[in-house]
C-alpha cells in the first residue's frame, strides 16, 4: 500500500509518498508561495533533490506538478498515480467532534470547515489541500483526515475545562485541545517499542521543542494533560508565541497601545516569545549564540524557556503520580543538547539524571532513538526523532483497514 501525506498551509504544500511495505518513504517535497509570484517545488527522490520554480495559482496547481514529479524526470518513483492507494491529511484542529483519524466525507468537509475559528491559519488551508486532491486524483481516490487534536482527546474534564461560565464550553467549544498530537502519539509509542514494554504500563512525559512546543503527560497510552490549550499560544513559550499569559495582560495591552484585537493577535503570536524577549531571533541557536556574547535578554529569554520546560515536567509527574521515562523530540528537543541539559539539571530527586557525554553525543549516534540516562537513575530519558508524516501515514492505513 502506497499513501501519499499532505501537509498544507494556506501558501505551502508538504507531501510525502511512503511505501507501507517496510514504510520507506519514496519521495517527499515542499511546494512553496502557491498563490503568489516566484511559486517553487522541492522534490526529493533516488538520492536527488532539486528545486525549481512553478507556476502555482492555487493548491490544484502545485498538486498537480506534485504528480508530474513523482511520475516523470529523475524524480520519478511511480508509473501512474493509480498506484496510490490512499491519501492522508494533516488536519490540525478536530475540536471535540472527531477524537481520531476518520475518511473524508462531504459532511467531514464541512465539521472542518466549522471548526475553522478554532484554527483560522491551519483548518481553512487543510480543506484546500482536500479539495485540490479531489480534482487531481478524483472522487474515488480515499482520503483520510488525521487531526492533531485527536490523541489528546483522552484527556479528562479536570485537566480540559477552563474555569470560566460552563456555558461558554457548551455553546463555543472553548477549552484545551492540545496540538502537536501526531508528534506526541509517536514518539511515545516508539519510546514504549525502545524500553520493550507495553505503552499501557508506562508513564510518559513527552516533549515536543521546537518554534512551537508542547508537552503531553502520556499515562498509559493515554493524554491526561498537554500543555497547549484552545490553539496553540498557550503553554510554554515559543519562538514567536508568548505562550500562557495572565488574561487581563491582553486587556491592558489592547486598551494601553489603542490597538485592534487583530493586533494583539499578530504581537502575541508572532513577535513574542523568544524573538519578543530576546529581541534578537525566534530562532534557538541564535538566541543560544548571543547568550554567549554576553547578551542579557537572549540568556534571559533562555532561562525562561528551561524553567517553563522543567516546571511542566514537574507538574505533569504529580499529575500522574511518577513517571518512568522522558522523551525530547522535535528541532530544539532533538538537536539542542545544552537545553535538555538545563532542563534535567537538579531533579536527580525526581529519578531525573542525564550523562553529560551521552547528551552531548546525541547527534553523532544517527539513530531514531538515543537513550541519555545516566547509570542508576530511576526515570529513563530519550532522544527520539518525531516522523508525523509516518504517524499521518499508519493512521491513513488503519482508517482504510477497518472500512
């Protein structure tokens, strides 16, 4: 069974065709700036990568080059797109309607479409990706919706429910959601295959790190309590997100700068964060590099994040009563050995100790999974390479499956 997964922004189209049998991804590419000038393709395949420039007016368009890749040229891996057999779908927001990955149907386009002021930036661009699949590959080809929302749809009332009038969470679904879910719901079931026990026995504290960040308590296979919230601004600060903030800090913000809600929008969303305190770069390394120039505010907005990251971990072993391993993953989490150092500092009494040389190897290993428990610690800690076009691609498999 071959699928092909689809990551679409409202100006971008991520894709990936994974071969099932052994799960090797056969190409994989990044169509760019659809709907504006200078549109491009990236595509990766047979050890070729290239970019070129495209002419992309809407998503159909950069669809159909997608095909044209994967079926001519030195990128090519298949004969026809009859070879296709299912086509998955990155939906971000699946609000409390869909708590897994389901077929797309008329009536699943249009859930997606309501859930929109949910996730105005992702679930408005998903429904294009669907849409443009349908003229290029036709009605019969199964597509498959897999919401980020869904693996923390476990989570109980007490760890969701915001305290505000309950009226608010019956009429307008306001509440946690969580995001990040394909990530979390991998690495931690890869994490269970790495310690060779059953999810079911384990408590997990999974961190996805990178220009967004969540955490996930994963109790026996199972959210009890992620980090992000109603959208993806709250929680722990980000690259450009501010993360959790005292509400009346937007009222005072709106009323002091006489400035639309929109504009606190765009200010809360992308100029805060590591960017807004630093005032350097949403970017960890650079933030990291001008620390070590001796820039205040960089090593500020540093602290900030590693005591928010540790703080969270904290919370989420009371929450579950213990905790058997840690997992790091995304950009930060995978790549970033000085801020899991930091992060893990002092909380040898939780059972949490790392060995300085193993972290800081991590990156020389070349493996999904990297173990940097130091000797007769308690808590095992990991390093796991997150692969959510794999998770999108299994989920697409297991819906197919049970039809």
């Amino acid at each position: 069974m071959k699928i092909l997964v689809i990551n679409c922004g409202s100006s971008s189209l991520k894709y990936q065709l994974i071969d099932m049998e052994g799960e090797k991804v056969l190409c994989k590419g990044l169509c760019e700036r659809i709907g504006m000038e200078s549109s491009m393709i990236t595509h990766e395949a047979n050890g070729h990568k290239a970019t070129t420039p495209a002419i992309f007016p809407t998503h159909t368009e950069a669809f159909g080059e997608v095909v044209k890749k994967m079926t001519t040229g030195e990128g090519k891996v298949i004969e026809d797109v009859s070879e296709i057999d299912a086509i998955g779908h990155r939906v971000v927001h699946g609000g409390e309607k869909f708590k897994k990955s389901c077929l797309i149907t008329p009536d699943v386009v249009k859930a997606i479409r309501d859930l929109s002021p949910l996730a105005p930036l992702h679930n408005p661009a998903a429904i294009l990706g669907i849409e443009a699949s349908y003229k290029v590959f036709g009605q019969d080809k199964p597509n498959v919706a897999v919401f980020d929302t869904a693996f923390h749809s476990t989570m109980p009332p007490k760890a969701y429910m915001y305290a505000i009038p309950y009226e608010y969470y019956e009429k307008y679904g306001v509440r946690r959601y969580g995001f990040h879910g394909t990530s979390h719901k991998y690495v931690s079931h890869r994490a269970a295959e790495y310690l060779e026990e059953p999810i079911e026995r384990l408590k997990l504290i999974t961190c996805h790190l990178g220009n967004g960040s969540s955490i996930a308590a994963v109790d026996q296979g199972k959210v009890v309590d992620t980090s992000m919230g109603m959208t993806p601004l709250a929680g722990l600060m980000m690259g450009t997100r501010c993360g959790d903030l005292d509400p009346s800090v937007v009222n005072y913000l709106k009323y002091t700068l006489e400035i639309t809600g929109h504009q606190l929008d765009e200010i809360l969303n992308k100029k805060s964060g590591l960017l807004g305190v630093s005032g350097v770069s949403s970017d960890m390394r650079d933030v990291e590099s001008a620390a070590k120039d001796g820039n205040e505010r960089a090593q500020m907005a540093l602290d900030m994040l590693n005591y928010q990251i540790k703080k969270t971990i904290g919370s989420y072993i009371a929450a579950m009563g213990g905790v058997d391993a840690i997992v790091f993953t995304g950009g930060i989490g995978e790549h970033d050995d000085e801020s899991r150092a930091k992060i893990c500092h002092h909380m040898d009494w939780l059972g949490i100790r790392i060995d300085t040389d193993k972290n800081r190897g991590v990156r020389s290993q070349h493996k999904d999974v990297v173990e940097i428990t130091a000797w007769g610690a308690r808590v095992r800690t990991l390093v796991v390479e997150t692969n959510e076009e794999l998770m999108i691609a299994r989920d697409t498999k297991e819906v197919l499956s049970a039809e």
